[in-house]
C-alpha cells in the first residue's frame, strides 16, 4: 500500500506525568478526562481508537469498562496496535464509563484525541504537487454522510475531505461516522472561495460521463449537497462537470456513494491510488 499522504503533525496535550499516573490509577485518568473532553475528539469504541492510533493521533486518555475484553479483541482483530491499547487503556467502573459517555460504544472503550491544528491540515491541504484528489463537500446537511466520505477518503489516501458551508467535519456524529479515520486524512471546513489549488471536477448528473474521463492525482472532487446539488458558484468555477451512469428516472445517488464510485474511478486510472488491501481488521 502508498504512504498515507503527508498528514499534519498533532499536538502536544498533558504532561507525560499526567499521562503516567492516569494509566495506573483511574481517578487520575478521570481527571485527565474530564480535564480534556471540551477541547478533545471523542473516538467512541475500539475501531475508532484502534484507527486513530494506526494514524498517529495522540490520544492522551482511553478507557474501557472491560480491559480483557478489549485486549482481547486486539489480539483478534488489532495486534499491530495491542501493545500501544495495552499502555494506554485505563479499567473503569462501567457507571463511570456511562457518566463520561452518555452511550458507551457496545466494545465499552473510550478514548480522547487532539483535534489535528487547522493551520496543520490547511497546509497539507495546499501542498503541492499532490498524488491524490482533495474531496469537497459543498455544503453538505448530513452528518453520517460526511463521516462516510471521510472514511472513504482515508481508504483511497485522498489528500483530504473539505466542506463548505455550516456543517462542522469534526463533529462527534461525523467522527463516529468516519470510525477514528479523521487523523487518517485531512479534514476542514473553508469559506467556498477558498477551495485547494488543482483542476476542480464537479460531479453533477448532468455533466460528462465519468467513464470517458481520466481524474488525475491533483484533482478536487465536489459533491453537491444532499438537498440542492451543487451550489451555483462553484458549478461556475468547475473546470469539468462529471457525471456518474445512471438510468433514466433515477433522480440521484446518495452523495457518500457518488464520492465512492469517484474515487474507485480515479483509483482505477492511477499509480499512486491505494495498490494493496488490508486485511480486515473488525469494523
Ligand atoms: C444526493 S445528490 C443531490 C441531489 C439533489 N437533490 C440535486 O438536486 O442535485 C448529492 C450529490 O451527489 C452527486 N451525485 C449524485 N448522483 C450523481 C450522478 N448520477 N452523477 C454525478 N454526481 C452525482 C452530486 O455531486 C450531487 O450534488
């Protein structure tokens, strides 16, 4: 498989002290909890926490209201991270695993990770020359939608997912959407006038067939909004308006499986699209 592309550096959170004693007394991985959880990225059970580790996230705090268990599903489904869970995963009660998350993920682990700077992802965004499409969500309404092209982005190593308009990509719902693949990709919401540099590739009904077209690795991909397609400003600014095949009477697809069907499409044509598959690691 390619190198993830270039991802941007996290921060630093707590001391190493704090980190220290949280990992063996609870209290003090609480506090280190409670102390973080406004200003942190919630990764809400093991596949979210066992991703954002895969991708570099630090995650100053994890809890789960079964150690065994969890370790033992790393054994199962994760061992290339077991031994960082095994450092990291703090046992609590599972009351207090409830009052820190109203509805504790069904694997009953938690964790906190730092939000990656905006600075850090605009400048991975605007790197050039890139190997992969940034991905531009025109002000899209939903938020499982978005964690789903999220995590498609992280599969295919897209540069990055932007979003235009009043939804927030880092929101908890997206987060959980995109199963803790955030750190695996750059994700930010710009002004609409401010999209990355490269060739703008609208996908619109109406445009040009995709299968007649070749995406190349410095495309931006732009998806209308579940509700109203494409805004009218940037359907201007599209250098090509590309559309997906579908049979007469069918309206539209879902915007999470347009973005899908793109990128397998631009991966089909590339050297530099994702060339080995992993081995499924649980969902
Ligand atoms: C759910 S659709 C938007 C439907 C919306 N009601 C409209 O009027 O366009 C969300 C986005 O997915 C993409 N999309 C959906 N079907 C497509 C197709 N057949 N060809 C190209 N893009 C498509 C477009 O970018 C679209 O704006």
């Amino acid at each position: 498989m390619n190198e993830p592309p270039a991802r941007p550096p996290a921060e630093p959170v707590c001391s190493p002290t704090a980190a220290v004693s949280s990992r063996t007394d609870p209290e003090a991985a609480v506090r280190v909890w409670r102390g973080l959880a406004g200003t942190s990225v919630l990764l809400d059970g093991f596949h979210a926490l066992k991703h954002a580790l895969r991708f570099a996230a630090r995650v100053p705090v994890a809890l789960t209201a079964d150690r065994r268990a969890a370790l033992a599903l790393a054994d199962e489904l994760a061992p290339d991270v077991r031994d960082a869970l095994d450092a990291l995963l703090v046992e609590v009660s599972d009351a207090r695993l409830r009052d820190l998350v109203p509805r504790p993920h069904p694997t009953s682990v938690a964790a906190l990770a730092v939000r990656p700077s905006r600075e850090a992802n605009l400048r991975a965004l605007a790197r050039t020359p890139r190997s992969a499409p940034v991905v531009v969500l025109d002000d899209p309404r939903n938020l499982g939608n978005a964690g789903a092209v999220i995590r498609l982005a992280a599969g295919f190593g897209a540069t990055g997912v932007v979003t235009t308009g009043t939804l927030d990509p880092w929101h908890p719902t997206v987060v959980r959407g995109g199963a803790g693949l955030h750190f695996a990709t750059a994700v930010e919401r710009t002004a609409a006038g401010e999209l990355p540099s490269g060739p703008l590739f609208a996908l619109d009904p109406e445009g040009e067939d995709i299968r007649g077209v070749a995406l190349p690795d410095d495309a931006v991909l732009a998806f209308g909004s579940e509700r109203s397609g494409l805004s009218a400003g940037l359907r201007s600014r599209a250098d090509h308006l590309v559309s997906l095949p579908m049979r007469p009477q069918v309206s539209s697809y879902n915007l999470a499986t347009s973005v899908a069907m793109t990128l397998f499409h631009w991966s089909t044509a590339t050297s530099t699209a994702v060339g080995t598959v992993t081995p499924p690691a649980g969902d």
